[in-house]
C-alpha cells in the first residue's frame, strides 16, 4: 500500500510539472501582453523610437514591435505574461518614456494580431486593422448618430465595455453627410449583422455597400486623420 501511494504521488507531481512546462510554452508561443511606449503617424519615425529604446533598455530590444492601429504606428515591447509585462512598466516609464501603459494585446490589438504583419518603407509592423472593413464583408450595425466627432469617439469609447466587449476591433465611426455613426463591421453580410444586434437594442443592420459606399472606391473602407470612415453618400 505505501508503494501504492508513492506512485500515485510521484505520477500527481509529474502531472503537475507537465502542466507547468506547457502553460510556459503557451505564454511564450503567444505573448499577449506588452507595454505601449511611443507612438507616431510617420512609421521611419516609429522605427526611429524603436531603435532608440534598443540603446537604452537593450535588455528588451528582441521584445520590441511596431503595430499599426487605426493611423499610428505604435512602439511596444512584447512580454510573455501579464505579469513580466506589469512588472516591467515602471522601469520602462523611469528609463525611456513617461506615460508608458500596459495593453492586452488581444483587445487592443486583435485577437490573432500576431497573424497580420505589413512591411512600409523597408518596416514590418503588426497591423492591428482596427476599424477598417475587410474586402467582401459587407455588413454592419449602426448603433448611434452623432453632429461631431467627438461625440462619436466618446460613444466608441462606451460600446467597447458593453455590448461590443468581444468586437473592439470592428468598431468604427462613419462619416455620412454632416453626421457620425458609430458601426460594428465586417460582419459576412446584412443578414449576419442582424443576428448579432443586442436583444433590446434599437441598432440598425445595414449593407455598407448601399447604405456608404455604392461607387465600391475601396479607399473608403481605411481611415481618415480623424479616425472615421468617409461615406460617398451625401
């Protein structure tokens, strides 16, 4: 019986350690968490940042990347945990850059942000394609109408808490006529976004191709400066 127990013992502790081994594979095959220290519109620029953090904190040069969201091109170093990630900032903010923040990238980014690498001017990036319609997804929910942009923005802010926690990166605003129009897209079709509209919700599902975009330009499914979607739609 005390062999029985030895060997139920010693096959609990490989069990563990095996568990061990492979949640520290996970986290070091898919790092998803980082620290945001510089940001720029110009990508030589960013790279610039990039290669200038590599001299001053050189322990984290091999971490550091540059992702595209929305218009800018953001500096972040790349850590395997949450934890690594939290416990670097401080030395991060003291040593390079005040104002540095931790993110997860699955919600700031994507969530297979690591699946999506660009390459501009000899510069490779991660591009987040926030709030950008992907080619043949044509179908959208206009949550709400606004006069500014600000107002618009301010209303993006709240719909990435509840009820568009999981869709962060299909939010965008549309600029149709004078107005703004907060939207969840890429969606297959009209159909699909209408079946994903909350219950209780007084959202509208549209196609973007009749509702914006008739002419097909597909330059009017990338950002403006200011962060929306142009309509050829007065």
């Amino acid at each position: 019986m005390q062999y029985y127990y030895r060997f139920i013992l010693t096959i609990l502790t490989l069990s563990i350690s095996f568990a061990d081994l492979a949640s520290s594979q996970n986290k070091s095959n898919n790092p998803s968490f980082g620290v945001v220290y510089s940001s720029d519109r110009d990508i030589q620029q960013a790279k610039w940042e990039t290669d200038q953090l590599a001299g001053r904190l050189s322990q984290y040069q091999n971490q550091a990347k540059l992702f595209k969201r929305r218009n800018w091109y953001v500096g972040v170093i790349v850590f395997p945990s949450e934890s690594d990630a939290k416990e670097s900032l401080p030395i991060i903010e003291d040593t390079y850059s005040r104002g540095s923040f931790f993110v997860n990238l699955q919600e700031w980014c994507r969530p297979d942000w690591n699946k999506n690498t660009e390459v501009l001017k000899g510069v490779s990036y991660y591009d987040c394609r926030r709030g950008e319609i992907i080619l043949g997804r044509t179908g959208a929910i206009i949550t709400n109408k606004f006069s500014t942009i600000k107002d618009a923005k301010s209303d993006l802010e709240k719909l990435k808490k509840n009820p568009f926690q999981k869709q962060q990166h299909n939010l965008t605003i549309f600029k149709r006529g004078d107005s703004y129009f907060t939207a969840v897209i890429n969606y297959a079709n009209k159909e699909e976004a209408k079946k994903n509209i909350p219950n209780g919700k007084k959202f509208r599902d549209v196609d973007i191709k009749d509702w914006c975009n008739p002419g097909g330009d597909p330059k009017s499914g990338y950002l403006t400066k200011d962060d929306y979607i142009q309509c050829q739609n007065k």
